[in-house]
C-alpha cells in the first residue's frame, strides 16, 4: 500500500515504514502527526485519486527530528563594476517515518 502526499509544497510518495526529508514543521521530535492532504492511495487493486485530495484518507507520522541540508552559495556579480556581492542559504528539514496510512 502506498500514498501520495503533499507536504511542504512538493508531493512524495510514500508507503508504511519509509523515512522521508520534508519542508521544516511546526513539531516536536518524537511527536506524532497526522497529513490529510492525500491525493492518490493505492493498495495494489483498487486505486483512489482525489479531487484535488482524498475524502477521508490520512497518514500518521512520527517525527524524527530537525537537520540542516546543504549550503547553497548565491553569487552576483557584474563585470567591471567593481560590484560583487555573496550570500548563502541554508534549509531546514524535518525527518518523518511514516507508520501508518488509512484510506
């Protein structure tokens, strides 16, 4: 069985024991969430696709903890303009196990 979330503006499909990087949350490490905006569950046989989200349909997670994904140098530079300017960002992701799908 398998489901297709969206979670931190992207989709990620996800089944009952995977471990997945998300847009940071609003949630303590250890604690247990529901997402409900479900836009396709599949169980093998029978498929449901949602309008734009599945009636019903959640999955449960566990969070796992917060870490910091890699840094991304920002350069501007312009050609002989004695201009130069270099910034860097940093994003925070939260670990999820998924322990649970229901349709």
């Amino acid at each position: 069985m398998y489901a297709i979330i969206f979670c931190g503006g992207k989709q990620h499909k996800v089944s009952e024991g995977d471990v997945l990087s998300v847009e940071l949350l609003d949630a303590a490490a250890g604690s247990e969430i529901e997402i409900d905006k479900v836009l396709l569950v599949s169980d093998g046989d029978n498929l449901k696709v949602g309008t734009p989200y599945v009636e019903g349909a959640k999955v449960s997670a566990k969070v796992l903890g917060e870490h910091g994904g890699e840094k991304i140098k920002i350069v501007k530079f312009r050609r002989r303009k004695h201009h130069q300017k270099v910034t860097g960002h940093r994003q925070w992701y939260t670990d999820l196990q998924i322990s649970g799908i229901t349709a």
